[in-house]
C-alpha cells in the first residue's frame, strides 16, 4: 500500500473511531452515519453501484466501503466500516491492497 494511501486509510479511521458525532442505531444507520463522518473530514462522498459508497480522490481510483455490523466473511477487495454492538465502537477493514 502506497504511502499516501496508508495516510487516507488512517484519516479515515480516526473519523469514526473519534467521530463528530456517537453512532446511535435507533436514530441512523450505519451506512448514513459513516457518510456522514467522512464527509465532516472533508471527503467527497459518492454514490457506488457496488458498495455502499464511495469516496473520490483527485486524480486517483474512487475507495470503495462497505459497512457492516458483523466482522465476519467480509469481501477484501473493498474497506469496511464495522460497528461492535458490543463496544459500541467502529472500526476499519482497509482493502487488501497487492
């Protein structure tokens, strides 16, 4: 993994693991609320025909996410966003990068 990818993938770790706002299931899914965070950082996020969105980068590929509330059989070809219902806390599955 590149350098600069590396430093994305960290930004966006620190959005929802420190996030402008708590996750609250019963208010908003987790698909709005990561969008949500990331778009606080200052991410462009979009829509994503095979994900749950995406987030643009000048002049490099689109990230793909996906969210999930359960750490198991997750694709490595895309980022996850993973909520612990137990912790209460989110965590992220970065793409496997060759």
């Amino acid at each position: 993994m590149t350098a600069n990818l590396t430093q994305i993938f960290q930004v966006i770790e620190d959005a929802i693991v420190k996030p402008p706002i708590p996750h609250e299931p019963y208010k908003h899914s987790l698909k709005a609320w990561a969008m949500y965070c990331l778009r606080d950082k200052g991410f462009i996020v979009v829509y994503a025909q095979n994900a749950d969105f995406a987030i643009e980068r000048k002049r490099a590929e689109k990230l793909y996410f996906k969210v999930s509330n359960s750490p198991d059989d997750l694709d490595s070809s895309l980022s996850w966003i993973v909520w612990d219902s137990v912790t209460k806390s989110a965590s992220l599955i970065p793409q496997k990068i060759d």
